[in-house]
C-alpha cells in the first residue's frame, strides 16, 4: 500500500491565507521543568499551539458558512475517510464543463491545479487563484459528491465578496478542503481519500492530515 500525504506542514508564524494571523507554535511544559515532577531519568515535553481554524490544509464544515449548520464535532466519518477520489484538472476556473462524463456520486472530488507550487509565497495568496464557479459547484451538488477539495488558496472566487461554492457545497452538507498539495501524485480515478480533522465543538473548520492511499 502506498500513501501519499496531502497536507502542507504547519510552521510558527506562516502565512496560509492572507489576512489571517500565523499559528504560535511553542512549548507550555520543557524537559528540563518537567523534573520538578517526574522521578530521575524520566523527563516529557508538552508543546502548545495557538491557530484559528483555518489553519494549513483544512476541512470546512456547514457552520463555517450558515448558522446552525454543524461543526467538526458532527462530522461523520463516512463523510471524510476512504473515499474514493475523482482528480479533476484545471488551471484557473472550474465549471460544469471540467467534470462532464465523471462518475461523481459519492466520490471526493479533488480539484488539482498546481497552485500548491506557490506556497509560503506572496503568489499563493493573489485573488487571480484557480477556483470552483457557482455553476460547477451546483454541478457537484446535483451530482451527489461526498467532498470537495482544493489545492488552491479558496476553492471560491475571492476578487469579490460572494462565496458561492462554500454557500452551496456546504449548504448541502458536502465538506470542503482547501490547500492541498501534491495532487500531481494522484491518477485521475482509483485512489482513496482521507481528511478528518479533530472533533471539536463549536468549531466550524480545523486542520487536516489529508492523504490519499493509491491503487
């Protein structure tokens, strides 16, 4: 069995999306303090880290979107664990067009653009990002996906203040995943998809180890 790791790594202070603040990574108990309470030669650290939501490669949930929808603590498992994936490739715009003739029913649906390779750059962050149109995400709704992933900045248009693929997708209980990366190691049908955040309640979106196990 081969896996593949989808997620970009965590680091103290980074950029994921512009505006938002950088995760504090660091330590709440060192080594060396933990000797005022462990015997001899046993010795632990405990790190911290202080992060919004949207954080690395994350899930979205309904609530991210509407009031009321449900959080990461209602997230089924059937809905983000082995599911089989659909790549779908585009460089800028995602319509109805790119996915015609695609079995999509119940699959996670991965919308790969390379827009990874502009990661932890000032690139990476610019609105003129490859992303999911109102119609194709009404597509992907009518045809029954599990989830949809990104390896983009925002799987919707961020030059304007609508976000018509979170208001739908998520309206339809369907998860979200943005800032994948290595997409490029997927065939187009055949591998399994995972992503499942923490179970937390009252958060709408947390970071994810998205992987994919490969035919």
């Amino acid at each position: 069995m081969e896996l593949v790791d989808l997620s970009h790594v965590i680091e103290h202070g980074m950029t994921t999306y512009p505006g938002l603040p950088g995760p504090e990574v660091g330590v709440h108990l060192g080594f060396e303090e933990s000797h005022a309470t462990y015997d001899e030669g046993t010795e632990f650290t405990i790190g911290r880290i202080t992060m919004v939501g949207n954080t690395g490669t994350y899930l979205d949930t309904p609530a991210h979107r509407h009031r009321g929808g449900w959080d990461t603590s209602e997230l089924r498992l059937e809905q983000c664990v082995d599911l089989p994936a659909v790549v779908v490739d585009g460089d800028g715009r995602f319509g109805p067009a790119a996915f015609e003739g695609l079995e999509l029913a119940g699959s996670a649906v991965l919308l790969r653009s390379g827009w990874d390779r502009h990661w932890r750059t000032d690139r990476y962050g610019d609105p003129d990002h490859p992303f999911l149109d109102d119609a194709g995400a009404a597509h992907l709704v009518d045809a029954g996906v599990a989830l949809v992933g990104i390896d983009s900045v925002n799987i919707d248009d961020t030059r304007g203040g609508e976000r018509p693929a979170h208001t739908r997708l998520l309206a339809a209980g369907i998860p979200v995943v943005e800032h994948l990366t290595r997409l490029d190691r997927l065939p187009a049908t055949g591998a399994r998809f995972t992503a499942v955040p923490a179970k937390v309640a009252g958060i709408a979106t947390l970071p994810v180890r998205a992987l994919a196990r490969l035919p």
